[in-house]
C-alpha cells in the first residue's frame, strides 16, 4: 500500500469514526439486540488469551516463507519470501475482529463456517474455538501459507477445520457443492471488486436467508467500495453493517425495507 493510500484511508477512517452511529440511532429490534449483546460485550473468553499468545509468538518468529499471491497484491512487500512476522503483523485481522467473530458466532451458532484466505490461520482459530461442533472449511491460495497455518491449528488443538489449498477461483465450486449451505461466509482474499463479486454471487447460490456473509477491507480501495456498494443494492441482501474494516451482509426475509447502518466498533 502505497503512502497516498494510505493517507487515503485514514482519511475515510477519521470520517467513518466521527460520522457513524451506535445503538441510540438504530431502530431494528435486530442490530440493537446485535450491537448489544455482541459489539459492545467485552468479556474474555479463555480462547483469546491462548490465540493471542499464538500471535505473539507468530510476531516474534525469525521464520520465511516462500509465497504464492493470487491477490491483489501484498501490504508488505513486492517479493516472494516473507516473513512469518510480517505476514502477522500486515495480513492477519486486528485481535478485536477475531474476538468479535467469536461472540457472533456464539451469538448466530452457524454450523457450517466459511473463510476465503485463510493466512496465518488466526481469524480462522477463532471461528473454530467460538463452534468446536461446527466444520469450519478455509481456502488459502497460497500451499506454504496453508501449511504454517496447519501447524498454527495443531498447536491449538483445533480438530474442525477443514483446509483447502488452491485458487479461489479452482477450489470454491467444489468446496460449496461439499458445503451444500454455508451459514457463514468470511471472504478475505483477493480484494479486487470483480472477484469479491463472483466470489459473493457463487457463495449466494448456496445460502439460505440465515446465512452471514462478511467482507473484508470494505473501504481498502474505491474498487473494494464499488464491490460492497454493489453487494448493498444486491436484491437479496436485506440488512448491511459497515464497521469500515469489515461489513456484515445479511439476507432474512422478515426485515421488509432494505436497511444499511453504519455503526461505531
């Protein structure tokens, strides 16, 4: 990410954070009941100290991998071998996102959980520990990416996650088929608007209207905001929440007027 970018960005996030809204300007039952018993609970859970201490250890390692980028690109670096600490460091989501993926999956009990990019396999981890019954299934197009964090699922003892190594665009038909109805998806990958389209309208086939869908990096370029704009206008799509550095999608049929809410987190 270039310096005019990343201007560019904080920008945007300064006026997200002095314009968006919290629960005294929402009027749906639904995002209120949402915003508190999921954004605003700040309880630990035993997880998060033992994926925390994991990332810790991940931020201080020496080790490198070779890297495959099949997206848009890295925020690291322009070459191939990476360290294991930077990709931590760049790649994978902020504590708190992974922490609130923990109490809204507690909160929504999806049993079927899908993650497009898996990286370090921290956000991955969290989904995983937040539903030790449900399958979690994560792609990463990168093979020694998915083999660290294979080794990052072991050492959390983590035994429901299915990995698939591969192009997004190879892989995701037959994961979905496999699937059969995804009531979580997570795309965190590419960052392109074409891609995070199909990708979105491949997964839709497939869901029902309790499905979650979560985008990441929402406002990481006016290419990634055309994707969610699009996403928003989608006919299906019934309730968004932009939080700036994700969106969650929602499609239940009982919300009648479309609804879009831009909330504080």
């Amino acid at each position: 990410m270039g310096l005019a970018q990343q201007y560019n960005l904080a920008g945007k996030y300064l006026k997200y954070y002095f314009t968006s809204g919290n629960r005294h300007d929402v009027h749906s039952p639904f995002v209120y009941a949402l915003i508190e018993d999921v954004l605003l609970d700040k309880s630990k859970h035993a997880a998060f100290a033992e994926i925390e201490a994991l990332r810790k250890q991940l931020l201080h390692s020496d080790e490198t991998l070779q890297v495959t980028d099949l997206g848009a690109g890295s925020l690291i670096s322009a070459g191939n071998e990476r360290r294991v600490r930077d990709i931590t460091r760049y790649a994978a989501k902020q504590p708190k996102f992974g922490q609130l993926f923990y109490r809204l999956i507690q909160y929504l009990q999806p049993a079927r959980i899908l993650e497009l990019g898996t990286s370090m396999g921290l956000s991955t981890a969290y989904m995983a520990k937040a539903a030790p019954k449900a399958k979690v299934y994560t792609i990463e197009g990168c093979p020694n990416i998915a083999a660290r964090a294979a080794k990052n699922f072991e050492a959390l003892h983590l035994r429901n996650i299915i990995q698939v190594t591969g192009n997004f665009d190879t892989v995701l038909p037959d994961v979905l088929k496999q699937m059969q109805l995804p009531d979580w998806v997570y795309i965190d990958g590419n960052h392109r608007k074409e891609p995070t389209l199909a990708y979105f309208e491949q997964c839709l086939q497939f869901a029902d209207e309790y499905s979650v869908f979560i985008f990441d990096d929402i406002h990481w370029t006016p290419d990634m905001e055309a994707a969610w704009h699009t996403i928003q206008a989608h006919p299906q799509v019934t309730l968004t929440i932009d939080l700036f550095f994700i969106g969650l999608v929602f499609f239940r049929k009982d919300f009648k007027v479309k609804q879009h809410f831009t909330l504080k987190y």
